[in-house]
C-alpha cells in the first residue's frame, strides 16, 4: 500500500510524534511510506536517519498567509498527482483543511484525517474560533473518516452536522523507551513542552513563585517555543530565575525524566498528550490540569492528581502535597504505569488505524 502522512510543522510535538511513528511501522510492515511536511525542523531529521522517504514543502507554515496558502495548495496538488497514494494521512489544522480538500479534488481513495486537539479550545477571540471551526469542520467533511485521539476530542465535535458516522477515537499508543541515568539528587519538578501559551507555563511559575520559597528544589522546562522570552522574563521578574532551568529543544527529552521527582502539565486546552503517557509510563507521579483528553488518562487521586486549569493556588497545594509524601508519588506513579500499560497500547493504535486505510 501506498501512504502518505502529512502535517504542517516539522517540528517534534505529539502530532509530529504520532506521524513518526505511524510512519516507522507502516514502513516495517513494507508499506510505501512518504511524510509530506512543512520546514526543515527535528522531524525530517529523525525521519531522516530512518531512512524514510519525505517531501519538504517551501510554502507551507502555520500561520495564515493567503499568497504562501495558495501555493500550499498548489504543491500539495502537485504532489498527489505525481504520487498517486493509496491513503492520505492527514494531521493538524493547516494541512488537514489544505489536504483534504487538494485530496478529494485529485480523487484520493482514502483521506485519513487525525484530530489531536481543536484550534477553537485555544485561547483566542471569538471571531478567531468561528472561523477555525468553519475550517474544521470543512477538514472532517472533506476526510473519509476522522481519527479522534481521545474521547474528549470526539465529543467537542459529535454534535456537528453531518460529522458524527465520519468520527473515529482511536488513543494514543505508546511504546516502552530507555531512560538515561540520573544525575543530580536535588528534588525536582518538570515538564516537557513546546512553549507556547496554552501549555499553562505561566500558571506553572506562578505557583512555583510560592511553593520554592524556604526549599531546596528546581523546576526544568524542557522543549522551546515562541512563549519562552516570555517566560523567562516571567521568571526573572518574580525572583525565580535561578530555580528554574529552560533547556530548550532537548533530542529525545524522555530519556531524561529519570532526573524528575514530580511531571507537571498545567495545559489550558490538550487531545491526548504523549509526554504525560511517557511520565506515567517510567512511574512518574503527575500533576495536570483537567482538560481535554487527561481525565481520560488521569483519575485524580488514584493514579495522579488532577487541577483546574488556570488555577495556581490549587497547582501550588498539589505540589506541597507531593512533595512531603514520598509514599503517595511512589503508588500515584506506579497505578498511572499501569494504567497506561493497560489502555495505550501502541500495537493496539496502529492495528486499529490500519484497518482504516483499507
């Protein structure tokens, strides 16, 4: 079979994540695999040394622009005729709503679009959200079927006209990885992020304002983004600077969750995000806010604890909490392990997205 994924940043977030993956396997498998992708960034590397085919398009970017939309749209077209695929696999909103429609006009036999999390649940104006709710229901309409990576996902969208037979939850999977060995013993807090506003990292300082007064403790900030002068100035200005670490693009950031103590994702809007599986996934005790597809991971007080989003005071609590009970992080982390053993099976995924592609 002949499949293309697409997506619009190469970057290395947990859409670009899922499309490596998928891509990996379907190659194993001895599928053609191509990756159709905006940029030069981590993910036409990685997808590089697995030597798996990709097509770089100059035009396409996240940001609207109508004159480098247009010739989006034209290189996509260019490269569906000429490769003639089976599926198209579609991620994100850029390239969902540009290839599904490009897809359909060429007369692909199956249009595959993934929903990771909805543009219009991001904070933003109101004129912003109807717009990108047009373009995306326009993307699912266009699709053949719609892949929602929790259940969340499905039910922001269930009610739609003429959506509801095209909708498919199929979670996140994930698979076992190596993690490096620690090497400093001072407690620690952490994340894995792309720094931009609706990851919550401006709640997370404020409650790290409060809680590193009178401890000894330190807050690393891996991943980069367009929010980082932000908050480092965020940071600096209440006097915290030296208690928190911004790594910045760190390569496979998962291997070093073994130098955390306490996974934070104080999120204002998630699908199903990949790095809390990963904590969990090494015994990690987490922290997040309820939104999204997290409850569907996290059932607070049993295998993690849950906040509201926005809300630095309760963020602050759980943290003081945690960090004075070495025997709740311990059972928290270990029934979040299993949990995520037990429902986010990564073979489970990919048998379920292929029998879609047929």
């Amino acid at each position: 079979m002949k499949i293309i994924y697409g997506i619009t940043k190469s970057n290395f977030g947990g859409a670009q994540r899922y499309v490596f993956d998928l891509a990996i396997e379907m190659k194993k498998q001895g599928h053609d695999v191509t990756v159709l992708c905006g940029s030069q960034g981590t993910l036409v590397k990685k997808l590089e040394q697995e030597k798996v085919r990709i097509i770089v398009l100059k035009s396409l970017e996240r940001d609207i622009s109508v004159l480098r939309d247009i010739k989006s749209f034209i290189e996509i077209i260019e490269v569906l005729r000429k490769e003639k695929p089976d599926v198209f696999h579609i991620n994100s909103s850029k390239m969902g709503g540009l290839g599904a429609l490009v897809a359909r006009l060429v007369g692909i036999r199956k249009i595959i679009f993934t929903a990771h999390n909805w543009a219009f649940n991001w904070p933003r104006p109101l004129w912003q959200k109807v717009i990108i709710k047009l373009l995306q229901w326009l993307s699912i309409m266009f699709s053949h079927v719609t892949i929602c990576v929790s259940k969340k996902v499905e039910d922001d969208v269930a009610e739609w006209p003429f959506v509801k037979n095209k909708l498919k939850t199929i979670l996140i999977g994930i698979k076992e990885f190596d993690l490096a060995s620690r090497t400093d013993n001072t407690f620690t807090v952490g994340t894995t992020s792309e720094l931009h506003r609706v990851k919550g990292l401006d709640v997370l300082l404020t409650a790290w304002n409060k809680f590193i007064k009178g401890r000894q403790a330190k807050l690393v900030l891996m991943g980069d983004g367009e929010e980082r002068e932000n908050l480092e100035n965020m940071a600096k200005n209440l006097g915290i600077y030296d208690s928190v670490e911004f790594k910045g693009f760190v390569y496979n950031a998962r291997s070093l969750l073994s130098n955390l103590d306490i996974f934070v994702m104080p999120s204002r809007s998630e699908g199903m995000p990949y790095s809390i599986l990963e904590a969990g996934l090494v015994g990690l005790p987490v922290i997040a806010s309820s939104v999204g597809g997290i409850p569907e991971i996290i059932e607070s007080g049993t295998n993690g604890v849950l906040v509201p989003k926005e809300d630095s005071e309760a963020l602050f609590s759980s943290l003081i909490l945690l960090s004075e009970d070495r025997e709740l992080r311990k059972r928290l982390g270990t029934n979040l392990k299993l949990s995520i053993q037990e429902d986010f099976s990564f073979e489970k995924m990919v048998e379920k997205t292929f029998q879609l592609y047929l």
